[in-house]
C-alpha cells in the first residue's frame, strides 16, 4: 500500500478534484456542453473511486498495525513461556540433583558395611529401606534421561535381594547395582546436567 507520504499526496489531489467538482455543480448545469457533463461525471466517478480508496488505505492500515501489535504481543508471549520453561527444567534439574546427591550419600552408607557379615547388613535394614525409598523417588524421575526401565529393574533387585536364600550371591549382586548407581549418582552431580 501507499506511504504515509504518498497517501497525502494523494489526499491533496482528491481535495483538488472535489474542489472542481464543487464549482461545478454551482455553474448552471444544463450550460455545460456534453464534453464538460462527461468530464464533470468522470470527475466525479474519480472522486467516489479516490473515497473508497482512502476508506480502504485507512482500514488496511489499522489491521497492519492491530496484526503487529499481535504479533509481537504473541513473541513476549513465547519468550515468556520459553524462559517459564527453561527455569522449570533447571529446577527440575536440580531437584533431580539433589536427588542424586542422597543416592550417592545412601550408596557411600552401605559400601561401609562388612560384607562377611550379613548380621551386620540386617541390622542396617532402615539405611537399606531408606536406600529404596530415595530411588523411588529418585526413579519418578528418570523419563527425563530414558533409564525408568534400568532403574526399575534394580529397584526389584533391591526389594527382592532379602528374600534371596543364597547370602553370597545376594551381596554380588548388591555389589553390582551399588557400582551402578555409585557411578551414576557421581556422574549427575559431576556434570550438574549441563
């Protein structure tokens, strides 16, 4: 569409033709001779045209300007959300975090145990419990790095290890997952998920 530059100069020139028709309509209408009654219709479907125009200039101005008001209302809006966003995934993070940082602490508990003794273990059951209860919670979590199954699947080893007959085979395995999650725990806290 036009200017703000154009569309005055175009305003200038409407205002001048309606200024001719004016004078004439006032001269006596039956003095004018066919060309001038020709002319002074064109004129006139000029003007009515020029009118429409400017009706139609001024509107598409006003939705240009309501569409980019909106558009960019609807980019704070992104930019909001986005920035919401990214501070819900950092909290997470670092819930998850200290998540990890209870796993390694329960991890380090248990390492220190005597593995010859398992008196010694059962008497421990509420560090052991307390162990299982963090990786509950600390397993809600891992859809975010895709390890639920690897997780859940130690879990049940844990619950499962006191119901276990063979004493030694249960300690290997508790071994295992204990390096694991050792691992694991230190390798979240160490990247600090970045």
């Amino acid at each position: 569409m036009f200017s703000d530059k154009q569309f005055w100069k175009w305003l200038i020139l409407w205002i001048l033709l309606i200024v001719v028709l004016i004078v004439l309509i006032y001269l006596p209408f039956h003095q004018l001779n066919p060309i001038q009654k020709v002319i002074g219709s064109i004129i006139g479907s000029m003007i009515s045209a020029g009118a429409a125009l400017f009706v139609f200039y001024r509107q598409n101005e006003r939705q240009r300007k309501q569409d980019e008001e909106k558009k960019n209302k609807e980019i704070i809006e992104k930019e909001k959300r986005q920035s919401l966003y990214v501070k819900r995934i950092n909290y997470i993070k670092e819930q998850i975090g200290e998540e990890a940082q209870s796993i390694a602490i329960y991890i380090r508990l248990i390492r220190n145990r005597d593995e010859k003794n398992f008196d010694h273990i059962r008497d421990n059951k509420k560090i052991i419990d307390s162990y299982i209860e963090e990786l509950d919670k600390f397993n809600q979590n891992m859809l975010i790095i895709n390890q639920l199954d690897e997780y859940m699947e130690m879990i049940r080893y844990l619950r499962d290890w006191e119901r276990e007959t063979n004493i030694n085979q249960s300690l290997h395995r508790l071994d295992l997952l204990e390096q694991n999650f050792f691992h694991l725990a230190d390798k979240f806290i160490d990247n600090k998920f970045h």
